[in-house]
C-alpha cells in the first residue's frame, strides 16, 4: 500500500465510522410523525371531526421508552392532527411500565367502535429515507377496529371474544376506561385511573369516601388537612395520591392491619365493617374533627348475562350515573373531635379504632 493508497483507506474507514450518522437516524420528530400517523387513521377509520369532543384516545405514549427513545412527542402529534387533548379530557395517557410497547386506542363513543394501534417496531430504528417510505397501513403491525361499547360487547359474545383477543393484554383497561369515560367519569376520576391504569369498582372505593368526606367535612382554610387512616390495602388507594397529593412518599395513608378478632369486634361495635378513618386536622386551631366511615349497602345493579369478565367495567359503567352523589355509597358511622396528642397515638396506634372508643 502506497501513501495514496493509505490515504483512501484511512478514508473509506473513516466514511464507514461516520455512516450512521450520515444516514440521518430518527430523533424526536420520528416519535411526532408515528404520533400523526395514528391521529390520520383514526380520523379515517372511527370517522370523526378534528377536536370532536365524543372521542377520546388513551395511550401509553410518555411512559412507554422503545428502542431507548421515550416517546412523549408521540402526544403532541395526536393532537396537532386530531385535536384530542387532555384538557378538553380527549386524550389520556395511561401508567406502564417503561418497557412495554407502544399502543394508542382511540375510541368514538357516538359509534361505539374502537382503534387499537401498535407501531411496527422496525420504525423506530430506520432511517428518515426509509420511513418516508413506509406507508400509514405499514407503519403499524398492529391495526385493530373493534366494537369497542361494553354493553355491546356484553350483548354479543362474539363481539366480546373478537375486542378482547385483539386488545389482548391491554383490554381490560381499555374497554374499563373508555367506557366510563363515555358514561360521564369525571377529570379527576379519569386522573386517578391513569395512575392505577385501570377503572375499577376498587378504585371508586377509593373515589367516592375522598368525594363523601370532601362534602362532610370540607376543607375551609389553608391551616386544615386531611388524614386517612386504614386497615388495608388494595386498588382504592390509589385515589389518594392524585386527589389528595397523599403520595407514599410523603407519608400518604396510614394503613394498619387487623386481626380477625378486631375486625369482628368492630362489626359488633358499629353495626358494619368500618372502611376507614378521616380527620380533618386544623393546624392553627390545633383539633380535629374526625369520621369513622362505612359502606351503604347498595341494591346490585342486574348483572344478569354479564360475563364474569365483564362484571367490574359493568359496574363501573352503571355507577356513573350517581358519580357526584358518594352518599348513596358511604355512610358515616361515627364523628368525633380529637386533639393534638390524641391525633399522634391514632396515627401510630397498632389498632387505631380503640383510640377513639372513647372520644
Ligand atoms: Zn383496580
């Protein structure tokens, strides 16, 4: 090899070290357009109008990373081109774990009908030459119209099979959320469904005693609080932390177990099995007023010919009818006032219920 040989080699390899960056790989704006690209099929599949208010899409775009890319941009290209967003409450963007794939579900409630998208992973990687080449039907393996109104589904197990397989491991929290969300849930419902990722009756476990003790003992001055204290954990606290900033983290709910024993002798006590404790805590006034709270015993809605599949979305969809009356599903079983002292021992006594039997 002569040096003009050595030269044009050293430059060949050189060219051959720079390729990638020469070929343009994607950036944030590949994450924009696959965003735009779902936006335009939907607009054509579910037949709707830009920013029409009777249709929604949830996504797991902002949570999801693919190919070490977070895919937030995704967001703003749905709503550049279908109008949705999250303030008009159309666009929702659902807690996942990072590493799942990237879905956005779109929903048109006037038709019932659904759908459901996944991007073809290869898109993510491949060039902008190579992605301008790649048709809307191409750019997604995923492509999925479905019936997606669950008192159709329910009506039809057909149907129902058909929505489910092709939703397949996101299904039940799709089909839970949109369609309390086209029953009416409300912002803040709808908040705390994307932090526990599904709507389910446990989670208006959670929602209605906020909404109940929010209406009996309201906070009236910036020196009051809440605290809630509870004797187990399951789907209803996650309402807390997005309704009440009552985040683990901070402290959140205070939850201590009981025995068997206890939990029958307080049965006998208050006439049902309490759900809780409230106290709202006036930090100038140095007292609280506290509730000891339960649950109405409700007439069940006829769950007749609901698959067992579909009997929490089921219920979920019938609640949203009285979603602003949590009264007719919680009660009050006791009120007391508490001090300071007394507040500290409720707080970390082993069984909270026998600090204030005597208040
Ligand atoms: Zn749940």
């Amino acid at each position: 090899m002569n040096t003009h040989q050595k030269f044009l080699f050293a430059l060949l390899i050189a060219a051959l070290l720079c390729a990638p960056a020469l070929a343009s790989l994607p950036d944030a704006n590949r994450m924009e357009e696959i965003g735009q690209r779902a936006a335009y099929t939907a607009l054509s599949e579910l037949q709707f109008s830009k920013g029409d208010p009777g249709v929604m899409v949830l996504t797991n775009a902002g949570r999801a990373v693919v190919n070490g890319q977070t895919t937030e941009r995704a967001i703003s290209g749905i709503t550049k081109i279908s109008g949705l967003q999250n303030g008009d409450s159309t666009l929702w963007t659902v807690n996942r774990a990072e590493w799942k794939p990237l879905w956005f579900y779109f929903y048109n409630k006037y038709t019932g009908k659904g759908l459901f998208l996944e991007p073809d992973t290869a898109v993510y990687t491949m060039s902008k030459a190579e992605f301008s080449q790649v048709s809307f039907d191409d750019t997604f393996s995923t492509r999925a119209l479905v019936i997606g109104d669950l008192l159709k589904i329910i009506a039809d197990s057909d149907v129902g099979n058909q929505t489910r397989d092709a939703l397949g491991g996101e299904s039940n929290s799709i089909i839970s959320i949109t369609n309390a969300w086209a029953h009416g849930a409300p912002y803040d419902l709808m908040a705390a469904a994307m932090l526990h990722n599904h709507l389910c009756p446990g989670l208006l476990g959670g929602y209605f005693p906020i909404k109940y003790v929010e209406k009996v003992l309201p906070i009236e001055n910036s020196a009051q609080s809440y605290t809630y204290i509870t004797t187990s954990t399951s789907c209803k606290e996650d309402a807390y932390p997005v309704l009440w900033d009552m985040t683990p983290g901070k402290g959140g709910a205070i939850v201590h177990s009981l025995s068997e024993n206890e939990t029958a002798a307080l049965k006998e006590e208050y006439g049902s099995s309490p759900r809780g404790i409230f106290v709202r805590w006036d930090s100038r006034a140095k007292s609280g007023t506290g509730i000891v709270f339960g649950s109405v015993t409700q007439a069940s809605t006829a769950e007749n010919n609901v698959p067992e599949w579909a009997a929490k979305p089921y219920r979920v969809v019938m609640s949203m009818a009285t979603i602003d009356k949590p009264e007719l599903s919680v009660s009050t079983l006791k009120t007391f006032t508490i001090d300071q002292e007394t507040l500290s021992e409720l707080k970390s006594a082993a069984n909270p219920y026998s600090v204030i039997a005597n208040l």
